[in-house]
C-alpha cells in the first residue's frame, strides 16, 4: 500500500518465491486468496509427504490413500485408492491422479506454481 494503493477487496499480498521477508515490488502480486493458497508450501499435519494427499482408515479397517483438489468453482474433489485392492501402489495412483488433476486445472487457468506444497 506504500508504493501503490490500499489493496482491493477480496485480493491478498502474495510473495511469488513463498519467502515472507521477500518484500521485493517485483516479488509481490495481488491475488485472490484461492490463487495464494495454490503457492503455498505443504501443510505441517501432512503425513504421507506427498501435498493433498492424504491416508485414511475406515470404520472397517481399510486404509485408502486419498488425492484431494479444489476445482475452479471451489468444490473440494476426492478420489480414494484402497491400500487392499492396489497394495504399495496405492499411494502412487493417489499422487499421479493429484498430479493429473492440478495440470488439467492448470491447464484451465488455475495458477498453482511449480513449488507448490513443497
């Protein structure tokens, strides 16, 4: 707001290398918060270290690696890999299908970085 205007509202202040003392002009761009969230290093709770991906336990006692995204209209999408039909490859399938589904987005205008969730 010091060098520009008072930010509008709805937008954020987002430090395209993800580094917060990186007050550069020119690493700083106005987005909306979706697109602030797309550059955004990978949650600390994370335990399969892989970003949106996720292994859950169910009732029955079947674990499934789960690939999680957010399509352009905002609605949170989920597909399940059970750990008991695929074995180990469970958690890859998950991890391509998230990567499948965050270039189709990409390719659609989303903005997530090369860096996100690492």
């Amino acid at each position: 707001e010091l060098f520009n205007s008072k930010i509008p509202e709805g937008l954020v202040i987002d430090h395209i290398d993800r580094n917060p003392f990186n007050n550069n002009l020119a690493n700083l761009r106005l987005v909306e918060q979706k697109i602030n969230a797309r550059n955004s290093t990978k949650d600390k709770r994370n335990k399969t270290g892989i970003t949106g991906v996720s292994l859950i336990k169910d009732r029955h006692g079947y674990t499934y690696y789960v690939a999680h995204w957010y399509e352009l209209d905002g609605k949170h999408k989920v597909k399940y890999f059970s750990t008991n039909k695929y074995g180990e490859k469970s958690l890859y399938l998950a991890h391509k299908h998230r990567e499948d589904q965050i270039a189709r987005l990409n390719s659609e205008g989303a903005g997530y970085t090369d860096t996100h969730g690492e």
